[in-house]
C-alpha cells in the first residue's frame, strides 16, 4: 500500500506525470477513495484468482507487469539516483521482498483458504501493527488513547479468527487462511515501519525500485512452485484478466492517486482513507463473491475501524 507517505509531498516531477483529468475528477477525497477501493478489490481478485493462477505465479507476473511499464518511465531517474541507491542496495532488496514479494505471496495463500471479508478486515489491523513496530524499533512515545486504540483493533483480529467464539482458541486450531493473513500483514507492517529509513530519493523512482526489485526476488519462489506443485500450468483467462486488474488498479493507479492525494491534503488526512479498505472488501466480497457477513464480521469491522481511529488520535 503506502510507500513513504512523509516523502512524497516534495516529489513533483512525478505527481506532474499523473495523467490530466478534469478538475472534479482530480479532488483528492475522489482519488483516495478510489485508492481504498482499488486496494479492496485486491481481496476480491484474490479469491477469483483460485484454480485460475497460481499464488507465487501471480506474485511473479504481477510485479513483472509493474516494473516493466514503471522501469519505460523512470528507469533513467533510477539511474540518476544510483549514487544514493547503491549504498542501501541490499537493504532495498530486503525491503522489496518483505512489503512487496512476501506480503502478497502470504495474501493470495491466504485467499486460497478464507473468504474476502476476512481477508479485508485482517487487513485493516496493519495499521495498528505499524504502531506497535514504531514502538518497539524507534521507541516512540503513544498515548493511553492510542494504546487502547491497538488493542481495541487486536480485539476484533481474535473476532474474525475464531470466528465469533474467542473461546475457540483453548481448543481449536486458528483457520489457515486467516492465520497466513495475519503473518501477511506482519511482514507489511515490518516495511512499513522500515520506510523510516528509505533513501531521499523522489517516491517514483523508490517505487520502481522496489517494483523491480520485487519482480527479481519472486522468480524463485515461482520457479520451486514450478518445479514442485503438481498440476502447475499457465494461467487461464480468467487467471490473466485478473493478474492485470492488480497490476493495473492496486499496484499502479492506487499507488499514483495515493500519491496525490498526499501531496494535496498531506499524509495525516489522506491516511485516513485507508480505513475505507476493510468496509469496501466486505461489501466487494458479499456483492460481487455471494460471501456470508456474519455478526462477528460487523463486530469485528466496527473494532477494527474504531480501534484504528483511536490509535490515530495524538491526545492523551
């Protein structure tokens, strides 16, 4: 999702490439909502990508498709920025692999064996799991607000986990599914944490980077997947059609309408609208997937999203 948010309000020579559209079109509350929803429909396209390609297949042929059409534009500025990227190559690399190779590995893995809605709203913890990491790697300072805010939004985690029954956890094993998006969203919160760090470099050419970076780091995994699953093909149509909604819509126009809303409204307000991705994945995946909402998914929705909120509040 985020790449640096503090950042890229000074990185103009890339938002001046963001296509020309009408004045409306443009408002950044539109192009942040669209960002949520692009970011949502990932889940949805997770669960339609079952039986029609496979998880590290995905991954790979995602980030190729990115890094290609990214690498055309600004591969130059990468290599103006070289000198500044070189020291933190391999940092990079790590980086490129955490937030970008293993998160989505660990998110299609996990669609392969729980609904959207959950996947939606385990999502919407991140947030709260990117406190807790500022916490512990920078020593940052939070309030009794906030800290209640996180564990408000841990609390609706367990809701969705056992399924309405916390009790559960004596006794039965968590699902999978939701447990692998759990660690997903474990590893994005860890890059996120670590864009404290990145290179002033312009977020375009950080992005591309990273996109290429990603693409590289998974071939392998998509290579073994190859070799060793059994019944491995090419995708089908539907497997291509849906590689090239997440290339096109949550990798690169959420990533581009983000970035401008940033540069409009700032990083504080314009974060704000992430909290939209758990309430459109939940509605996505009952319109569109037929998927059951059940008590404990709105319980745990209104944890999560009031957790977040709270965890966001600067007061005491």
């Amino acid at each position: 999702m985020i790449i640096g948010a503090e950042r890229h309000r000074r990185d103009h020579p890339f938002l001046v490439k963001v296509a020309v559209v009408p004045s409306i079109i443009a408002a950044p509350a539109f192009l942040l909502t669209l960002t949520a929803l692009f970011w949502a429909g990932n889940a949805i396209a997770g669960q339609l990508a079952v039986g029609h390609v496979h998880p590290f297949q995905l991954v790979l042929l995602r980030w190729i498709m990115v890094a290609g059409v990214l690498w055309a534009i600004y591969g130059h500025e990468v290599r103006a920025h070289w000198p500044v990227i070189k020291p933190m190559f391999w940092r990079l690399v790590l980086l490129a692999f955490t937030g970008f190779t293993a998160f989505n590995i660990l998110f299609y893995l996990a669609s392969e064996r729980t609904t959207a809605v959950n996947v939606g709203i385990l999502q919407g913890a991140m947030p709260g799991l990117v406190l807790i990491g500022t916490v512990l790697a920078y020593r940052t300072r939070v309030s009794a607000l906030q800290s209640a805010g996180v564990i408000i939004t841990m609390v609706g985690v367990v809701l969705i986990a056992t399924r309405g029954n916390p009790a559960s956890l004596l006794t039965e094993a968590i699902n999978s599914g939701d447990a692998l998006m759990l660690v997903a969203a474990l590893f994005y919160a860890a890059y996120t944490v670590a864009l404290h760090n990145r290179p002033r470099i312009p977020g375009a050419v950080f992005f591309t980077l990273l996109a290429a970076f990603a693409a590289v780091t998974s071939l392998p995994p998509a290579i073994g997947e190859a070799l060793l699953l059994e019944g491995y093909r090419m995708p089908s149509m539907q497997g291509w059609l849906v590689t090239l909604y997440i290339a096109i819509f949550p990798s690169c126009l959420a990533q581009l309408f983000f970035l401008r809303g940033v540069d409009a409204i700032g990083p504080g307000r314009a974060g704000v609208f992430i909290n939209l991705v758990p309430v459109f994945a939940s509605l996505l995946a009952v319109l569109l997937l037929g998927q059951e909402f059940a008590w404990y998914h709105g319980a745990a929705l209104a944890l999560v999203l009031g957790g977040v909120w709270l965890a966001q509040r600067p007061g005491s």
